[in-house]
C-alpha cells in the first residue's frame, strides 16, 4: 500500500507578504530593463515601472489582507462578547496559518468557558437549593441594613413568607417580637430564646460582616434548637435519673443489708460484731454523701472571679497539696483569672495523672505564654487514653473509674469553658497523657 503524501506545510502571513513584495520587485526591475532598452533614461524608467505596477501591487496586497481582516474582526467581535459573558460565537477555520491556529484557540476558550458557566451555574442552582429548603433562617443585607437576599424560612419568620429583597431589615425586625429583635441586633454570638406562640423558641443566632465587591455586608443566621434542646434535655434528665438510682441502689441496697444483719446480731446478742456492721453502713453513707456534693457543687458553679495571680504563690500552693514537677519556669509576667477554680482543675487533674499509673516524677506541669493566649499542661507516662476515651473523656457521666461519678472531667472543662478557655486531652508520643488548658491572655 503506497505512503500517502505528507500534506505541504501553509505558507505563513509573514511569507506570502514576503513573495508579494519579492515579485513587485522583480516587476519593478524588468520593467525598468526594458523601457532602458529603448533609449528611456533611467530615472523615467523607474517612475514608469511603479507607476505601472504599483496599482496592481495595491490590488494584490488588498486581495491578501481580505481574508485577514475578515478573521480579525471576526476575533475582535468574539473577544468583546467575552468581555459581556457571551460565549456562544464560534469561528468556522478554514486556514493553516497562525491566523487559523488563533481561531481554533479561541474556539477552545470559549468551550472552555461556556463548560465552566453552566458547571457554575449548575452549581448556584444546587446552593440556592440547599439554602432555600435549610431550616436555618438566612438574611443577608448590605451595610445600609437593605435586604439583598433572603431564603424562605427567614421570610417565614420575619415577613409571613412575603419576600423580603429591599426592605429594610431594621423595618421588619420592628413587627417582630422584641426577644426575636433583640436576638438579631445582639453583637454576639449565642442562644436566645424567643416569647411568642405557644412555648418559647431558642434560636441560635450568628451575626457575621464581610466584604463584597468592596462593599460591607452582613449574614444574619437563626437556628431554631427549641426541639433538639427539649430531646437533648430529656436524654440529660433520663441519664441522670439513671446514673442517681445506679449509686443510690449501689449505696442503700447494702446500707439495708447491714442493718438487717445489725438487728440479727442484736437480737441473737452478738454485739461485738456490731462495730463492723456500723462502719460498713457509715462508709456507705460517706461515700453517698460524697457522690451527691459532687452533683451540687456542678450544678452550683460560680461564674469566675478574675484577679491578678502571682506565678510563685500560686504554682506553691500548688504543690502544697499534690505532688507535681514544674517543666520550666513561669511566666514573669502574672495572669488573670479566678485562682481558686483554676487551681482545683490542676489538682483534678494531677490527681487522675498520678491515679493512670504513671511514675510520680513523670507527673509535671509546664506553663507558656503564647500568642494570644496561656496554656498549661499537666503531663503523665501512663498509658494514655483509647480513641473512644478521648471522644467521651469529656462528657457528663462517663467515667472509666468503678467508684467515679464521671463529672470530674466535665467540671474542669466547665470552668475553663468559663474562663473563654479550652480543655483538650491528647496522647504523647512515647506513651503517656496531655491535658492542655487553654486561658485568654488578659
């Protein structure tokens, strides 16, 4: 089977205007040969030549630049619809030239382009999706207060479902309840619960500015929690009532059994066993009394008082009442915060660090300053936590210890919760526990 022919390569635009002015040339000169031959002077001959030719150049040069001025207006009209987002001109080449390899490139932009608006726009049409069936109430208005956009549960709540685009949201907030308004102009972040209807309505609000086509904005969020929170509260109050019959039975079931056995050795007059029986029924109720000032002391926590610590009373008092290595030196500079709850936190967690089995001199604390922020850290060798440990350590009533009441935990982290603070636990490399809390820097 013979090989095809190999197609001749275009000629480029830079090569045809090349040939052109090479003939015109070569014209120019045998013209002017021959009207030398005749006895005309050389000067005239030359004059005579472009005279000649010249017009025919023009022509020629036109017949050229036809076809190149119909592809560049063609691509001038496709750029500026680029410019106003209109994608849909295309170019049909029929050229080998540069000229033909810019039109296939536009070609592929405006595919390109046409490709990306409607995955965009499929994209817009799913978010507007998504935010117009969300529970969650969503304004969003410009730094004048105007309405620029509203989902439909927010016009459900503000605007009885009527659309809210353009007014005033100040103006709306004004026929709703004042709970509901005072949530909405709140500076802060939080749950508030709204009067109206036939019960409260806890919302959680979020208020947030931003900067659109340079231009300030806000975005109003409002989630109604009332149903998760009442779930939420039930499975609260039903673990409770489990985890307070759990330790009264624990305590009462053998308190009882005693007492029985107490009055069996009265009556057979055994009274020398009775001394056992009474401090059975005495540590019982010790250890009772101990789980239920537990409960009170969580449910009564005061809100922090913040003074001025000075780092070397503190951290001696400290290891006045546990044993405790310091990793590094203090802060030079003192701290703020309520002394007598931060310092039952580390104690708590000294403890539980001496109660994982890790060697006394492996317990220490190390205390920084950070950028924004101070953050101590109770270190041990024990064994750590497990992954499901960590994910439950903080939370109420869970607790690895058969004598614990799983709030010990979960009072440090209320407390630091009410510093503005964070708890976080993490294992050590080498084996081991971290227990880091995080303070504001005052």
């Amino acid at each position: 089977m013979p090989t095809p022919p190999k197609p001749r390569p275009a000629l480029t635009l830079e090569a045809r205007i090349g040939i052109l002015v090479a003939a015109v040339v070569a014209a120019c000169v045998i013209v002017t040969a021959l009207v030398v031959q005749i006895d005309a002077p050389l000067p005239h001959a030359a004059l005579f030549a472009l005279l000649i030719l010249l017009p025919a150049a023009l022509f020629a040069l036109h017949l050229l630049m036809q076809p190149i001025n119909r592809y560049l207006q063609v691509l001038r009209d496709g750029v500026a619809g680029f410019r106003d987002g209109d994608f849909s001109l295309s170019i049909a080449v029929n050229r080998d030239d540069e000229l033909g390899d810019l039109a296939r490139l536009y070609n592929r932009i405006g595919d390109v382009l046409r490709q990306e608006r409607q995955e965009l726009f499929q994209r817009e049409l799913l978010l507007d999706t998504v935010i117009q069936t969300t529970p969650w109430a969503l304004v969003l208005t410009n730094a004048n207060g105007a309405v620029i956009y509203a989902n439909t549960a927010a016009r459900q709540l503000f605007h009885h479902g009527r659309k809210m685009e353009g007014h005033s949201f100040a103006a709306l907030l004004a026929n709703a309840p004042e709970s509901l308004r005072e949530a909405a102009q709140a500076e802060a972040d939080g749950l508030y619960t709204v009067a109206g209807g036939e019960e409260p309505e806890v919302y959680h609000v979020t208020r947030r500015r931003f900067t659109l086509n340079t231009r300030d904005h806000w975005l109003h969020l409002f989630k109604r929690l009332t149903r998760e929170l009442n779930r939420q509260e039930l499975e609260s109050w039903k673990k409770v009532i489990r985890v307070i019959s759990h330790e009264l039975n624990n305590s009462l079931a053998p308190i009882a059994s005693m007492a029985h056995s107490g009055r069996l050795l009265v009556e057979q007059g055994r009274t020398d066993k009775l001394g056992l029986v009474f401090d059975t029924i005495d540590d019982r109720a010790h250890r009772l009394k101990g789980f239920l000032e537990d409960y009170a002391q969580f449910a009564k926590l005061p809100r922090p008082r913040l003074e001025a610590v000075d780092w070397p009373s503190f951290l001696g008092g400290l290891q006045a009442a546990v044993r405790v290595e310091l990793a590094g030196p203090p802060p030079v500079r003192a701290a703020r915060f309520d002394a007598a709850q931060i310092q039952q936190v580390l104690i708590n967690l000294i403890k539980n660090a001496h109660e994982s089995g890790s060697a006394p001199e492996a317990v220490s604390l190390s205390v920084r300053e950070e950028p924004g922020a101070l953050v101590l850290r109770v270190l041990d060798r024990g064994p750590g936590m497990s992954e499901t440990v960590l994910a439950n350590a903080l939370l109420p009533f869970y607790s690895t210890k058969s004598e614990g009441t799983g709030l010990g935990l979960t009072l440090c982290r209320e407390i630091i919760e009410a510093h503005e603070g964070r708890l976080v636990l993490a294992n050590r490399e080498g084996g081991g526990l971290e227990v880091r809390l995080i303070l504001p820097s005052q």
